[in-house]
C-alpha cells in the first residue's frame, strides 16, 4: 500500500495550490492568502500556459452529471471503490497500482472542494461546493459541425492526475496482459516437480 504515498502527494499538491488561486482564510492558524478574482488570468508562457481562475460544478473538464449532491456521492463511492481496489491488487505490477494512485489522488482532491468548498468559502451548504480549476493551456483549433476548441478546457492537478493514471494503464495494458498470462505458466512449472515427486 506505499503507492498510497503517490495519491497523499497528489491531494497536497493539488489542494496547495488550489488554495493559492482561490485565497483562504483561516485566522486560527494565522493563515491569510488572499488568491485571484474569479476569472482572473495570469499569462505563464505568454498565451501558451495560463493561470486562469474558474470554478466548476460539474465534473472534470465541465463535464455535467446530475446534480452536485449526486455528483459527490458518486465521486465518495468511486474513491472507496478505487481504494479498496487498490488494496486487493496489491501484490499486481507496480505501475497498475502507480495508476490507480494517480486516479485515486484526482479523485480524492476533486472530492474535498465538493464536499468543504461551500462551507470553507461560505458559499453552500456540505457536499455543494465548487471545484476549483486554474490550468489554462493553448490548443489547436477544432472545428467540427457547431464544435469549436481553440483553448483546452481549464483544469487543475486532480483532473490532469486522473488523465496520468488513465493513460498510464492504457500504455501499459499489454505488458500488464502478457504478466498475467506469464503467471499461470510460471504457477504450473514450479508445481510440476513437487507433482512428479508425489507420484513416485
């Protein structure tokens, strides 16, 4: 469970900054960050790379389902789901469990603005926050029937985490596959002796 580490990293990582775009308050702790204006953006390399303050409601990259309390229930399930996932496939490939860290780490950082947003920054209820994205980056133009794309949809480190783990398995998927077959093959040529021993 030390890929577990790699998904801590992640929700810091993504939770930090997170902070530092949108500001936070907390006089108990004397911390005081007074962030970005909605909608502010901060040029990074020119119009390539932009910090560009958006809030989502939806999912990763705008993408709507249902409504928010439905979302963060499903997002609570899926975490637990991935978690304990993660702990039956322990003793799998490294990098199978790398990915669903990466996964998991997305999910879970995507999940606290959900979950304490509204209440942190006073603006809803638990479980009605919104999540904060901030990455802005230069795309080619698409255009396609009503469709048009000249700017990626702004993201943050949790959405581009989960990306990571998601590409990663697909990369990895057929030297993942022919581990797998390799073990039964492996499990029957250390078997066979002891088999041979015990019919003799």
């Amino acid at each position: 469970m030390r890929v577990l580490y790699v998904t801590a990293v992640i929700i810091i990582a993504d939770q930090l900054t997170k902070f530092l775009v949108k500001g936070i308050d907390v006089p108990l702790l004397g911390i005081a960050l007074q962030g970005m204006p909605l909608g502010a953006s901060v040029p990074v390399f020119g119009d390539l790379l932009r910090i560009t303050f958006i809030e989502n409601p939806g999912m990763a990259f705008g993408i709507e389902l249902g409504g928010k309390f439905l979302l963060t229930i499903f997002s609570i399930a899926a975490s637990i789901g991935i978690l304990f996932y993660i702990y039956m496939m322990r003793c799998e490939q490294l990098v199978f469990r790398v990915s669903l860290a990466f996964i998991l780490g997305g999910a879970v950082g995507n999940l606290i603005d959900r979950v304490f947003y509204g209440v942190l920054y006073g603006t809803g209820p638990l479980f009605y926050g919104k999540v904060v994205d901030f990455i802005d980056v230069d795309f080619f133009n698409i255009n396609f029937l009503n469709f048009h794309l000249s700017r990626f949809w702004v993201f943050n480190i949790a959405d581009a985490s989960v990306t990571v783990g998601v590409l990663m398995m697909l990369i990895f998927h057929r030297s993942l596959a022919k581990e797998s077959e390799r073990l039964p093959e492996a499990e029957r040529e250390t078997s066979s002796p002891t088999e041979t021993s015990s019919t003799t």
